[in-house]
C-alpha cells in the first residue's frame, strides 16, 4: 500500500484530495499531529517516509518542501505556482500529448497546472504546435470561475449570512496583467508574448469556462482545422471534444461543476472563432488534476477514482 502525505491538507485543494483518497484502498494517508504540522523536522521526516508527497501550500512553502526531499522514491506533487515552469518538473497535462504524459509516468517531480492556465493552454498548445497559431500572435484570454478557486478567506466572504451586496455580482480582476498563471500560459504554450488575461469570479462555488477568441484572418486556418485537431487530440475520458459548447446559446461556468473533466470546443463564425474549454476549477482545474497525475504516476489508468 503506498503511503501518501498531504502538506497542506487543510487548504481547499488538499481538503479535497484528502477526501477522494480516503475512499481508495491502495494508499495510506499519513498524517502528522496538529502541533507538529508547521515543525520543519516532522514534516522532512514524514516527506521522506511517503511514497507520494502532495504540496498544497505557498509557493516559498512549496519551494522549502521540496528541499526537504531526500529520499530519492518520494514522488512529489507540486499544486503551488512554484515549479510549473521549472524543467525539472513534469508538467501536469498529460492529454497535451504523449511527450508530457511520459514524464509524468516517469518523473519524481510533477507541478500541477493552474486552474485558468490548463484551459487556455489545453486551447491553444495543439494550435501554435500544428502551426495554426503563429507563436508571435498577441492573444486574448477570457476566464469565469467560482470562488472556491480563491481559497477559505474568498468562500467565507460569498458563504457569509452578511455579505457585501457587490459580491452578487461577477468580479473581473488580475486588473494590473500580472497575474501568477501567465507564465506558465505563455511557457508551456509556446507563444512569445504573455496573452492580455481577464479572469473574472463569479458567485457559484465552482466551475469555470475559458474563452480564448481569434480573427480568423489572423490565423493558419479555418475553425473547421481547428475542430479537426482537437477532435483527433481531445478524445480521453478527461478531456474530449465536443461540437457543441451549448445547446440553447448560453454558457454557463457551472456546465462542468463537480467533475474532473474537461470540454473543449469552437463556436463563432468564419470571421471569428471562440475556442472555449469548460471544467471544475477544483476538478480538472485543481485536485482533480493533481489525482490523475498521482494515478499516471503509479502505473494506473488516468482517470482512476475521478468522476468524469
């Protein structure tokens, strides 16, 4: 039985994951005390003694964890900005393609993709690969998502009796486009310049929809290409492509509340594409993510104890 050791399992994510393997019978969460949770000794020892280490904790926290490792077996898995653009880590999107799938498999170091950045680069990374992007193309990025995505402080403020009557409304921020997940966008995609991003938090606990628009008279292609590619890329049981991002018009950032999957699809006109991927900021977005890199790492299928 392999042992695994969440640091941070007090946080959203690692709540979460917490919850899902405990309904697995081939691993063993290990814990440590309340009072020894911030000791640097205890937590060392404890890194060192799991088969699997997940990180769900600061980045600078995340980065003095992965300092501790000295046990060469220990498998760890980042959920912190720290890593995701580091090479010695396995980035966690292994329906991007087989190359980054083999890493995970094989990797001791695994940082799981942002909640907003997985969609955006799920949408564009096949497109500047086959050419169909140009990687000097300045790019749009539009993203919705629940607030879980903020952390305990942002769900207690929407979750309050008493709230600030302007959290019933969408809140865009990331207003000065510095927002942490842009480097990863911009790395793992390929592109030369970071996109302009505005995400935007909305008063449903979770799910999201990233839309990423383009001028087809911008493009290597028609939005016809573009179906083709994600429809023979995106066709696991996590990630498919669908025809249709809505039936009556309408995209709602609850569509794939709950799940640990992903849609991706194209809507727009000949003129104008809308490339859309629609997920669980928790799911495939977050602990979800972090599960199925935790199965590709142990040998097992992708989707193993997910919910699809």
């Amino acid at each position: 039985m392999k042992k695994i050791f969440i640091d941070g399992s007090a946080g959203t994510t690692g709540l979460r994951i917490h919850e899902r393997l405990g309904k697995r019978r081939e691993f063993e969460i290990i814990t440590l005390t309340e009072e020894k949770r911030k000791d640097p000794e205890a937590r060392a020892e404890i890194i060192n003694k799991s088969d699997v280490t997940f990180l769900c904790l600061p980045d600078a926290a995340a980065i003095e964890a992965v300092a501790m490792v000295n046990n060469p077996s220990t498998v760890i898995i980042d959920t912190s900005t720290a890593h995701r653009t580091n090479p010695e880590f396995a980035y966690g999107f292994p329906e991007l393609d087989e190359s980054f799938e083999e890493r995970i498999k094989n990797s001791k170091r695994i940082a799981v993709p942002g909640c907003h950045a997985g969609g955006f680069i799920a949408l564009v990374y096949p497109l500047v690969k086959a050419g169909i992007i140009p990687s000097d193309l300045n790019l749009f990025c539009h993203s919705i998502t629940g607030y879980s995505g903020g952390g305990k402080k942002m769900i207690a403020e929407y979750e309050a009796e008493e709230r600030d009557t302007l959290l019933s409304a969408p809140r865009q921020y990331g207003l000065t486009q510095t927002h942490k997940h842009l480097k990863e966008m911009k790395a793992i995609t390929g592109i030369d310049e970071f996109p302009i991003f505005t995400p935007v938090v909305s008063d449903f606990y979770s799910g999201m929809t990233v839309t990423v628009p383009l001028f087809a008279s911008q493009i290597n292609g028609s939005a016809e290409d573009i179906k083709k590619i994600y429809k023979d890329k995106y066709n696991t049981p996590l990630v498919k492509y669908i025809d249709e991002a809505s039936a009556d018009g309408f995209v709602s950032g609850l569509s794939m509340g709950f799940k640990d999957s992903m849609t991706v699809s194209v809507a727009g006109n000949e003129e104008r594409i809308l490339l859309i991927a629609q997920y669980d900021n928790l799911g495939k977005g977050a602990s979800g993510a972090a599960i199925e890199c935790l199965n590709l790492a142990m040998g097992l299928p992708a989707e193993t104890g997910l919910e699809i």
